[in-house]
C-alpha cells in the first residue's frame, strides 16, 4: 500500500534535517574559499590588503598608517587612547602628535606606543619586529619593555622581552615608496621578499644559490623582471613550473 501523507511528511523532515547542515557545511567551505582562510581576522579588519596590494588609511585625527602586501588592522580610537590592532602583515606609521591620546599599535602579544612620528610594524610568525625611522617609540610585551630610538629595529614575542635595537635594516620602509631595497643579504631572503608582492610562489631551491649574496633595489610591481636581473646578475637560471611557480637554482 502507499505510504499515508503523514509517513511522506516525516519522511520529508527527515531528509530536511539530514541536509540543513550539510548545506550550512557547505556554504561555510564556500565562504572560506571565496574568502580565504582568515575569515576571523576579515571579520575583525577596518583595512586589509590582498597578497600584492599596498593602501594608505589616513584616520580621523590626522594619522596615515601604509598597509603593506597582504596586510589587516583594525583602529579603535576612544577619548583617551588610539589603537590600531595588526591583525596580520606590515604597516608603516606616521602619527599625529596628541599627548592626551597615546598611539599604540598591538600586534603579536605586545605593544608599540608612538613617542615621535614614524615607524614600521611586521608581523613575521611568532616574532614582531618595529623599526623606528622618525623620533622614538618604547616596544613593550608581557616580559618588558624598552624604548626604540630612531634608525634601530628590535623583535619581540608574546613569550620573549624586545631585544636589544640594532641599526635597522636598509631600506627599511622602501616598500612605501614601491621599491625593495638589499644590502648583502642571501639570495633567499631576497626571493622571500620579492615572493610577498608576486601573484604566484617564487622560491630558491639549493644551498649554493640560496647562499648568494646580493645588494640592490627592485621595484615591487616588477617580480618577473626582478627575477630576469637576478639571473644576469648572479648566474642563476629560473624554471616556471606549471601553474605559474617559479624556481630559482642554480
């Protein structure tokens, strides 16, 4: 005999229930490969910027921060302290004098409170590092704190104190003006870099080529030239894998 009308209904419901969370799965996985796999910290972020991307956000007392490649914060000013959170990535700073609302920039389990006017942010892993390129700033995380002079670099960690400032490295802040600026540094550090603002994977694979030592300024909009000086400066071929990756060795 058919099934009555109530046995089709819960049948119906049942199946109902089986595919509403299938659904919501499914429509959480698109979400996350439309947006990426930090959906938390989009969701945080005022400002972001995707891999190869650069943007100025000038805030409402005056201050500009410079986002760097794929780079988020989010800015909570209140009456007596301005925030900017660095949810991720590399900004550079420029703050408008307000002794009454001390600018602070919290990234990586500490803190970087302006004492002048500019200095740069990068998170990188479990370490942030800020260099300081006008007056001073005091680095602070939950093991101490020190104040950063001008032209100096320190790192921190959410468990290790900010190290000693060292003379910060050159061309620091080039990126602001789209440039990458070396100074004797390995050719896989230099790739790394270079990588950051390029649509598809670059990297040096060997250990005589990733030791190559270089100096010189490529602009950050020119990966695939920059890539093409390498190998008439240095020696080293490059091969372009399928799908767009880039190989550089020996």
């Amino acid at each position: 005999a058919p099934p009555s009308r109530r046995a089709r209904v819960s049948a119906t419901m049942a199946r109902a229930r089986r595919w509403v969370p299938a659904a919501a799965a499914g429509f959480a996985a698109t979400l996350v490969l439309v947006l990426g796999l930090d959906l938390p910290v989009r969701i945080q972020a005022d400002a972001i910027t995707r891999p190869g991307e650069q943007r100025s956000l000038t805030l409402d007392d005056g201050s500009v921060i410079h986002l760097n490649t794929d780079t988020a914060v989010d800015v909570a000013y209140e009456p007596g302290r301005r925030t900017v959170r660095l949810l991720r990535g590399e900004a550079a700073f420029t703050v408008a004098p307000d002794a009454a609302r001390p600018f602070v920039v919290e990234a990586g389990g500490g803190s970087t409170t302006a004492l002048g006017t500019r200095f740069v942010v990068r998170r990188q892993g479990a370490l942030t590092r800020v260099s300081v390129t006008e007056h001073s700033v005091r680095a602070a995380s939950p093991l101490g704190a020190i104040v950063v002079p001008e032209d100096q670099t320190i790192a921190y960690g959410p468990h290790r104190a900010p190290s000693a400032p060292v003379a910060s490295p050159a061309g620091v802040d080039a990126w602001t003006t789209g440039w990458l600026v070396f100074e004797d540094r390995p050719l896989s550090e230099v790739v790394e870099e270079i990588a950051r603002y390029s649509p598809t994977p670059m990297t040096v694979i060997g250990p005589s080529a990733r030791a190559r030592r270089i100096s010189g300024a490529f602009r950050i909009d020119q990966p695939t030239r920059t890539v093409a000086r390498l190998e008439q400066t240095l020696g080293v071929r490059s091969t372009r894998l399928p799908g767009g990756a880039t190989l550089i060795h020996d």
